[in-house]
C-alpha cells in the first residue's frame, strides 16, 4: 500500500478506544522489524524517525526504504517525523515523502509554541501531511532534546483547549508525567490531566514515554484518549542486545546476516508484542 498519513489511522482508533504503535526506527532493518510485525497482526502502524536518525541517514535514503517497505505491505503505514523543533527541517522531510511531523516547540514560551505550530499545519496541510504539536514539557532525553526533570512541566488542560483551537493539529502530545528514556521510579501519570485534555480538545493523544509503562498504565491511557504510543527506548536496547546477544552466543562465527538476523527478530518480537498490547492487531 502506499504511504499514509495519520488522520484516519488515529481518529479510527481514537473510536475504537485501542492505540496504534509508533515506533523509532534506526536503520532499514529496524524499519523492516516494523512493518513486518504490523503486518504480521494486520495492524496499522506509524514508523517514526527522530531528527537525528533523518540528519545520520539523509531523507532521502530513509523514504526510499520506507516507500519500499510499505508498497509491499497490506497494512497502512505512516511515516512520522518525531520531535523537531528545527522549520527548514520539517519542510525537507514533508517535501522528501514523511506523511507526517512532529513540531516540537514545548520550550518556548505559550505564544510562540502557538504561533510555530500553527505555521508547521500551514506548511504541512496543504500536502496532505498530518501534524502532531506539543505541549508541556516531557522529562528526559530523546536524542537531541534534552529536558531536566526540574525543567519538566505538565501540560495546563485550559491551555491545551486554547493550543488546540488555534492550531487545530492531527495529534496532540500534552505532557502528562510520562519521560523519555528509562523510569528512575514509579512513574506518576497524571490521569487527571489526561482524560480533561483528551476529552476537551477531542484530538487523538499521542502517549511520549512509552518504554518501561506497565501494562496497566498503557491500558488506562488508551481508554481516556491516547491513540498513539510512542516506543523509542525499546527498539534502541533490542537493536543492540539482539546484535550483541547473538554474538556473545556464537563468538566464534563471523557470519553477519545471521547477527542481523536476530538483531531484526529481537526487534520483530518487542514491537509485536506492543502492538498487540496496545489493542492494534486486527485493526487494518
Ligand atoms: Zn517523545
């Protein structure tokens, strides 16, 4: 199938209360992990790449693997620029074939947050590309960004239906108490915020933060409105344990498709089992 953007993946699941899977790709095998676990459970997915993984790679080189891996599957696959806050950046990805981008302008103040996102949607609708924005601030470290966790702030639900009228975006990603990387602790949700935002803005919610959640917490998220779950951590310790596992178990053999190999079905088995937990199998 050709490329999708995320519209009516999002607001098909939004109704039907389950999450579709967004996950970080870092090189064409963990792309190829992706959409063969999707299309294993016949589920619609979201391929994210980060500014950083575009920037290592070029556009190009990445649509091009993309445009491939979905042509040949039977299930929608969009493809998301996650978190950037970087214009001309958001541009080359919309005009190299991304049906879809993240601006993330979260650190600057209210106003110019509203202003730069609504800029991002003039850019990005008239080519038919869907547009996440976001709001409050996410603890932790997601490539390039980093954010402190005394610098972390959630997001204020009047300001989330203020931010929404305005730039009107696809997805909207509030922070809600959820972080990048790996949970020191307990991670506190605040569910409170979540299910007024969800329910005011009636924008599908994207879940940041999704490595390391129980399923519970994925479970309660999704029912008050989270249509989206971002999966980054995973993918990057799969990537590594799976290559390196394997080695470690056949040190002797230099063989590397084989270290490839399991590598792909480390990621496979991971991102599978997310999809499923996340209500997405059977859904495309
Ligand atoms: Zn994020």
């Amino acid at each position: 199938m050709p490329l999708e953007n995320m519209k009516a993946m999002l607001s098909k699941a939004a109704a039907g209360k389950y999450a579709v899977g967004a996950f970080n790709i870092l090189d064409y095998n963990s792309a190829k992990a992706v959409v063969q676990a999707a299309e294993g459970l016949l589920a619609p997915v979201i391929v994210q790449t980060s500014a950083k993984t575009v920037t290592f790679w070029g556009s190009r080189t990445l649509m091009g693997w993309m445009t491939e891996l979905a042509a040949s599957a039977r299930v929608p696959v969009a493809v998301h620029l996650d978190h950037c806050k970087d214009l001309a950046l958001i541009e080359e990805c919309i005009e190299a074939g991304w049906t879809s981008v993240m601006i993330d302008a979260s650190a600057r103040p209210f106003e110019e947050n509203l202003s730069l996102s609504r800029r991002v949607v003039e850019m990005a609708r008239p080519r038919d590309v869907t547009v996440e924005a976001e709001l409050g601030a996410i603890v932790g470290v997601e490539d390039d960004i980093h954010v402190k966790e005394q610098d972390s702030h959630l997001a204020d639900p009047a300001q989330a239906v203020e931010f929404c009228a305005k730039v009107r975006p696809d997805c909207f990603a509030p922070a809600i108490g959820t972080a990048h990387g790996i949970y020191k602790g307990e991670p506190k949700i605040a569910y409170h915020i979540l299910e007024k935002v969800a329910a005011t803005t009636r924008v599908p919610i994207a879940l940041h933060g999704g490595t390391g959640l129980s399923d519970d917490v994925f479970k309660r998220c999704i029912a008050l409105g989270c249509a989206k779950v971002n999966i980054s951590t995973q993918i990057k310790y799969a990537f590594i344990d799976g290559f390196v596992g394997y080695h470690n178990a056949h040190n002797t053999q230099y063989d590397p498709l084989k270290v490839i190999q399991a590598q792909f079905e480390e990621m496979k088995k991971g991102i599978a089992a997310n999809i499923q937990l996340f209500g997405g199998a059977g859904q495309a």
